[in-house]
C-alpha cells in the first residue's frame, strides 16, 4: 500500500509540474517548427547523448499520458530523419505504452475489480481469446488515443508481453506516417494536416484487416473442418434435435414455435432423465419420506406419538404414479400436436447435416445435440460383479434395502441418503472430501450434517471406497481412512457420485466433433462444426434441467435464425450471469450467484449478511429454524454477489435473490418490498434490513412510506455481517455470543475484518401508524 501511494505521489507531481511550469509549451507545434535549426544543431554537435534524452522524453511523456506524443514523433523525423527516426519512436512509444500500461494496472485495476470483479471476468475472458486482434485495431487507427488504450488495457488481464509486441506493431504504419510528416516540417501548418480524408480511410481500412483477416481465418478453418463432407444441396428439414430431455424438448419446442419444420429424436423414454429417473421420481420420493418424517415428530406437534411404517412398494407406486401424471406434457402425442416429427430410436451422426437413424437418413442445416447425462460409476473392483443402484436404475425397486451405503456427498447423494434414511433403511455415507456438499459454504455442510446425525444417519468423510466384496451373498464395501481399511456390509450400494456427458454412439469421434468430458461449445454453443450445436448435460457448465433449457433457447435462435442475427451483430451468446441451484434435502439449500467461499477463493471483495431463521416468527410455528438467509454484497454498495439460503423451501425463496440479481435489484428494494407476515419469506427482507441497519440515515429517508417497516424489521432480529477484506483484528477477543449455525473464525482469518452481532430485543408493541395506514399485527383489533 506504501509504494502503491508513493507511486500516485510521484505521478500526481509530475502531472502537476508539467501544468504548473507550462511545460507543455516546449511540446508545442509552434515551438517545434521555430527551434527545428537549434535542435539540428544540437543533434550534430551532441548525437548520442541528444539520441538518449529523445528517448527518454519520449518513454517518460507517454508513460505519464502527457499531451504531446504527437509533436514528439513530428521532432523525431525533423531532427533524425526518416528511417533512424521511426526506430526510435517505434521502441519508445511501445515503451512509454508498456509503462503506462503497467502503471494503470497497479494503481487503479484492484479497486475498479474490487466492485466489478463479475463484469470484468467477461471481458477478461474476451481479452484472453481475442485481444491481441482487437489491440491490434485500435493501434492501426491513430482516431482513437493511444494513451486511452494504454490505461484502459491496464484494467484487463491481458499479458504485460502481449501488449507490448501487439502495441509495436500496430503502432508502426501511424510512427511511419507521422515521422515522414516531421521530415517535411516546414511545409505544415498544423499536425491536423497530415490526416488527410484519403489518408483516414486508408487507416480506417486499415484498422479493419485485423477483424476482416479474422473472419476470413475462421472461414477458413469451417472449410478445414468440413473438408472431405459434400453438403447436401436441399435439406429435408430446418433442425433436427437428437435427445429430448429438457434442452431436447425445448429447442424442438421453439422451432416448432416459429413454423419450422423439426425433428426429434429419442433413443428411449421422452421427458429424459428429469422426467424418468431424476428430478421428477426424486422429488415424489422426498415427499413420502418427508411425510414419513413428520408423522414420526407428531410429538412435537402435541400428538400422540405415531410410528410411521411405509410400504415401500406403495411408495414406489406413487412414484411411478407422479411420472405418468406429468408424462403429458412431454408426451409425443403433444409434441407431434405442436408439429413437432418425434421419432424413436439411436441417431447417430453421418455427416455434419446427415444423421441417420431406423435406418433412415435425415437431413437439415442446423443439428442440436441434447443427449444428456448419465450417473458416473467408479471403477471400483467387484462392483459390476456384486451389483449396484444409481439414480437409473433406483426406480426398480420394490424392496426398501435394509442397510444401504450411498458413495457421494453431493446434491443427489444427499437427497437419496435422506429419503431413504427416513423410509427406514440404516443408511451410511461415504465420501472422499472432507464435507458434504463441497461447492457450498462449510457452515452449510455442517448444518446438513448435523441433521443427518439426528435422524440416524452414518456420515463417513474423507472416506476412500477401495473395492467390493461378495462373502456368503452378503456385500460388503472395504473402504479406507486415515491410512486403514474397514469393511461396511450392506444389502445395496446406491453410486451417487456424479454424472458423465453422454458421448457415445452418436459419431462424434468419427466425425471429428472435439470432446472432452463433455462437448466443447463456445459462446455461441456451437461444436467444431459451426452448424452443430450442443447443449444441456452433454455441453455443461451447469447440469440443471432449468439450465438446460435456458441452453436449449440459445442453441435454437442461433441455429435458426443465423442470417437475420448478422443484422444485430451476430449470434446470441449465452448468459451464464445468473444460475440458480437448489438441493432439496431438509432443510433444502438454495444458492444464486457466489458463496463467500468462492469470493474468498477468488479474491474478491465482500461483505457478508446472515439472518438466522431461528429468530423468523412462522419458522417457529412451524417447527423448522434450522438454517439462516446469507447475502454477499460489493463493500459498500447495494449490489448483491449471491445470496444462499438454508431452510424449509430454501429452492422458493432463492427466487425473489434471482430476480433481484437479473434485475439489478439491490437490497434496499427488497427491504422497501412488503412481504406478507408471517411467512418464511420475510426472512429474505429481514436479511436485507440487516444490512441496511447500518446504513446512514440519508438512506432511511430515500424509502418514503417504507421507513416504518424497515424500522420494525430492523428492530426484530438480531444479524451477523462481516466483510470480505483482510483481516485487522483478533476474533479470538470478541465477547459477544455467535450464532450455533455459524462456526468459529480463527483468529487473524482473511475470511473478515469485523464481526457484529446483536442481541434480539424484547419484543416490543406495534409502532403507532397514521390513521387509515394499514399495519401488520399479529392479533385482530376491534
């Protein structure tokens, strides 16, 4: 920090002296063309050192961004000449650039990504893939002020050498044309002569090449990659869609929405995994188990204690029941209503337009591969042998198992270890992390963890699975931990672990589509072949039903409409900005945008903000306190980073966090919303009055008629904020009582620099309201 602020200090001076003593005038046109004899001389008599005090006036002015680089380059060809001359500049002024550049990096990027760390990952990322081209445009025309350049390229994550080389070159045909301009000294009036109208054109046309060669490279390379294929001269179809999952469905859905002829092709069952294996069959399973577990703490409620026994096979049917309930609405019969052509059976991949499938070959411009995911199996030793579940084949059963072990703490293995834990099987998990659900805060984890220890629940971490055994038809699971092995017999090993693209018996090896573990897309979701696109579980990043289909409207405008979207300037990229996710164990956990161990990680700014739903009147009622509402903000400002929220209908509240994020929508707004009372809602405003609590009194003003509400909710709970910045002081020394749900910091932790918590008041009456204002209260008046 010290040298940071010498470093502004010694800028600021320099900028100063060079106003203050009107240095500039020794920079000046006029002055130039009256000393050209002097300095001539000057160079004759001293050329070596007159040589090196050019160059370093130069390095220092374009480094400080001092006016005058212009006159500079006008001097250097009247005083050196032509070819002598435009070396010297050409290295200088990429010199002076580099150091301006560099300065503006150190001086201003942290604190610019401190507050738009999020908008500049975009634009890091375009820098990353194409900024030497673009770079390289802006140096070809000299319209646009290189010194601009210099300190806005600073702020970016583009390499210190890749500016540098790009700078040197683009610089030079503007270096040539203003040194040769310096030779003919005497003829000009002003520098804005030698930008002549032909002359800008020239340089415009120019600065286009970079960007004309680049779409003639990728041109080019489309050529490359369809070499050897014979395009069919007329297309059956407009697209056709291989897979009709969620991102399936949906893009043969939009195309059939706009007339186009479409076809869809499924392998098995239409609806996918969500439908039939996954979302749909899970969450029909979490609501008998749930059911199961409330009539087990009628207790609690003031009943007769009840011991629910469920009949698996029953439930089983229920499940299957719920799937041929929602079975409709994915069903063939609406989608070939819709104009959709729905066919059975394996597609696979001809050509880049043919794909062939029954035997019959298909043809269409545009192809949408939406082939899914399946459950990743480890390769384990005697697994395949001794027999295995995974959210495939779970459905099946008829039998509850009666010990289980469910490998993976993760969304699905969590929800399953639950649902079966509660329906009455001794269920142990086992996972190789050190916590359950490892992409979410570790107070999070704990909270989960916690729960399953009170219902019965055996969680094994940091737990190796080495091998299956079979011994007397009894299967027993030999993991290790901590360096020794242990045996855990079992009746069924559930494989919950993750899940793997689909990429198989499609043809895309033999095609030539690149792949990895899953099919590489860019922006766009187009393949390595421009007309093939790829999205949902199969394409990644997200593998979420409502992602896919968020996939699925970008693959099929693109595909669909590519001619028309030249006119907006090309395709659509897809927004990955705001991603919403839920895990639907119970309590259930609900995250938007950033937690604060990947802002941490990442080293971006924040303040945190945790409303316990502990102290939430209807989590009370009903029995449910477990869990908290937890907001990430930039320090300082009303923007929120991500929210993540713990709770009975976590995956509900997340939604008002959503919006705000999509909308821009700060907590202020949410505080200033009126929420129903009392409902588990209110905890996302109770959060956003934690914050807002100590806020100055100028924002209070600027709520109207919601300072009264805000008053009561900043007066009902109490809140733990802290920020993202290093660490200043010991919270080893804090006196104040913390939160059971939120786990100690260590002392000196860079996690904050302040912890602040307050204890709920006594419950104090309604606040008085003007006649004819309505208020909410907890019991009627007459």
């Amino acid at each position: 920090m010290t040298k940071r602020l010498a470093l502004w200090m010694l800028v600021g001076l320099a900028v100063v002296a060079f106003l203050a003593f009107d240095l500039g005038h020794w920079l000046s046109f006029e002055y130039l063309q009256s000393q050209r004899a002097t300095l001539v001389g000057y160079r004759d008599a001293h050329p070596l050192l007159c040589t090196a005090l050019f160059f370093a006036l130069y390095v220092v002015a374009t480094g400080l961004s001092l006016p005058g680089a212009t006159v500079l380059t006008l001097a250097a060809g009247a005083i050196f000449g032509l070819l002598w001359a435009t070396l010297l500049v050409s290295f200088a002024s990429s010199l002076g650039a580099t150091l301006a550049f560099l300065t503006a990096r150190y001086l201003v990027r942290d604190p610019i990504r401190s507050r738009y760390g999020s908008r500049l990952q975009a634009i890091d990322a375009g820098i990353a893939r194409d900024g030497a081209f673009y770079l390289f445009t802006l140096r070809l025309v000299p319209l646009f002020p290189f010194f601009v350049i210099n300190l806005l390229l600073g702020l970016t994550a583009m390499r210190t050498r890749t500016f540098y080389w790009v700078s040197q070159l683009g610089m030079l045909p503007a270096t040539l044309v203003y040194v040769n301009a310096g030779t003919q000294l005497g003829q000009l009036s002003s520098p804005t002569g030698i930008l002549s109208p032909p002359l800008l054109g020239a340089f415009a046309l120019l600065g286009l090449f970079p960007l004309l060669a680049r779409t003639l490279v990728a041109r080019i390379r489309a050529r490359r990659q369809y070499a050897g294929f014979t395009k069919p001269k007329r297309f059956d179809r407009n697209l056709i869609v291989i897979g009709a999952g969620s991102a399936g469905l949906v893009s043969a859905y939009i195309a059939a929405a706009v007339k186009a002829k479409v076809t869809l092709i499924e392998a098995h069952r239409m609806g996918g995994d969500c439908l039939n294996t996954g979302c749909v069959p899970s969450k029909a399973l979490l609501r008998a188990a749930r059911l199961a577990h409330e009539l087990n703490r009628a207790e609690v409620f003031g009943f007769a204690p009840v011991r629910a026994e469920p009949d698996f096979a029953r439930v089983m049917d229920r499940v299957r029941e719920v799937i041929r309930d929602i079975e409709p609405h994915d069903s063939v019969v609406r989608y070939e209503a819709l104009g959709v052509e729905c066919l059975q059976g394996d597609a696979r991949l001809i050509d880049p337009w043919t794909v062939e499938v029954n035997g019959q070959r298909l043809t269409a411009p545009n192809i949408v591969l939406a082939t899914g995911a399946r459950p990743l199996v480890p390769p384990l030793p005697g697994l395949a042998e001794a027999g295995y579940l995974t959210s495939d084949n779970l459905w099946e059963l008829r039998e509850l198992p009666r010990r289980l072990v469910v490998l993976g703490g993760g969304p699905i293995g969590c929800e399953l270890t639950q649902a079966f834990a509660r329906l009455g099987s001794t269920v142990t998990q086992v996972e190789m992390l050190p916590r359950l659900l490892i992409r979410e805060d570790p107070e999070v984890a704990d909270i989960v963890q916690a729960r399953f220890a009170a219902e019965g629940i055996t969680v094994m971490l940091d737990t190796q699975a080495i091998r299956v055994a079979m011994s007397a038809g009894e299967k027993t699971l030999i993991c290790a931990r901590a360096g020794e092995e242990f045996a855990l017999p079992c009746d069924q090993i559930l494989v919950a672990v993750g899940r793997a693209a689909r990429l198989e018996g499609y043809g895309l090896e033999e095609l030539g589509v690149k792949t990895g573990k899953t099919i590489a897309v860019n922006e766009f979701l187009q393949t390595s072949f421009p007309n093939i696109y790829a999205c949902g579980d199969v394409a990644g990043p997200y593998q979420f039903t409502h992602t896919a289909a968020h996939m699925a409207w970008y693959c099929a405008v693109n595909a669909l409409f590519a001619p028309l979207l030249s006119l907006r300037g090309g395709k659509f990229r897809v927004d990955y900005s705001v991603i919403p996710w839920a895990t639907f164990t119970d309590p259930e956990v609900a995250r938007v945008g950033l937690n604060e161990t990947e802002a941490t990680a990442r080293g971006i700014p924040h303040e945190v903000t945790l409303y316990p739903l502990a102290d939430l009147d209807r989590a009370i009622a009903e029995g449910a306190t477990d869990g908290f509402v937890k907001v990430l903000t930039v320090p300082g400002r009303d923007r929120i980073l991500g929210a993540t929220i713990v709770g009975a209908h976590a995956g509900e509240l997340i939604a008002e966090f959503v919006l705000a994020m999509r909308q821009r929508i700060g907590l202020n707004q949410i505080l200033g919303t009126i929420h129903i009372y009392p409902t588990l809602a209110e905890a996302n405003k109770y959060a956003a009055g934690t914050l807002e609590a100590d806020a100055p009194a100028r924002n209070l003003a600027t709520l109207g008629g919601a300072v009264s509400p805000l008053a009561a909710a900043l007066r009902r709970g109490r809140y733990h904020q802290r920020s993202g910045v290093p660490a200043t002081h010991n919270h080893a020394q804090q006196e104040t009582p913390r939160c059971p749900h939120f786990p100690p910091v260590a002392s000196g932790s860079p996690r904050c620099s302040r912890w602040r918590q307050r204890q709920r008041p006594p419950r104090l009456p309604p606040d008085p309201t003007p006649t004819g204002v309505s208020r909410p209260c907890r019991t009627k008046t007459p």
